[in-house]
C-alpha cells in the first residue's frame, strides 16, 4: 500500500537536522568538558604485583593442543581428528602440499597432509591441516591428550 504525503511528512519531521556552521557554539551543552577523562583508569588495566602470578596464556596448562606449526614429513605417524568425529585416529602421511604464495585463502589455511587412517576396520584418506587442529605429531605427550579425549 503506497504512503500518503503526510505519513512521509510525519516520519520525516521528528528527525533532527545537522547544525550548521553558523550556529554552532563552543558552550555547548551537549559537548563534555576538554579535561573530562572518557576511559578512566581500571582495575583491570593495572598489572599484579603477586610473584606468583602468572597469566593464564603464559600457563603451560592453557593450550593442550601443541604447536599448531608443526611441519610433517612423508612416513610420519600422525594422529588426526575427521571432520564430524569425536575420536582421533592414528594414521601415516602419505603426501605433503605447501601452500602457494598466491593464493590468500591457501596461505590462511597453511600446508595440507594426505593422510591415510584406519577407522572401524576400513582404509581411509583425509586431507588435514595443522592450523586447523585437527592433526598432532605422534609423541607420548600427545598420546596421553588422545587417551584421554576417548
């Protein structure tokens, strides 16, 4: 249904109009005084002066997950994480592709592994990447992470 002249005048007339050059004054009310603090200080600016603090990201117990620039080699025991599975599985890396410089979403996205698996007594293949976290050197720290994800 088309708008009549006058609901567009009704909408348009509760809206304020941008002050002019001429009209503006530096004694506004509107406007905060120059000395007026707008981020004040903090609490949680201030840094802890207890010795044994230590920040939850500089804590060896915040990320479990390891290094996530790892390079692999060919024939390397791998652990990897399928899409869509809550189990990690054991596998071998079969082939190794760098990302070419070129291409932004590749680089995000770092070197790909074709690894080979064993799942519920089948032979697969599964592309993984590192920065997406879902393929772990095998070493006995991350053995003991995987042993207690299951």
């Amino acid at each position: 249904m088309p708008r009549s002249a006058a609901t567009y005048r009704r909408m348009w007339s509760g809206r304020r109009k941008p002050a002019s050059s001429s009209s503006y004054s530096d004694d506004s009310e509107d406007r905060a005084p120059r000395d007026y603090d707008f981020f004040g200080s903090s609490d949680l600016s201030e840094p802890e002066t207890e010795p044994e603090y230590t920040p939850e990201t500089e804590d060896g117990t915040f990320d479990k997950s390891g290094p996530r620039d790892y390079r692999f080699e060919l024939r390397e025991t791998v652990w990897v994480k399928p899409r869509g599975c809550f189990e990690w599985f054991r596998g071998t890396v079969l082939k190794i592709r760098e990302p070419p410089l070129r291409d932004r979403d590749s680089v995000k996205r770092g070197t790909l592994y074709l690894v080979i698996f064993r799942r519920h007594h089948t032979n697969m293949r599964d592309i993984f990447s590192s920065t997406e976290g879902n393929i772990r050197p095998d070493t006995p720290p991350v053995r003991a992470l995987v042993r207690g994800a299951s």
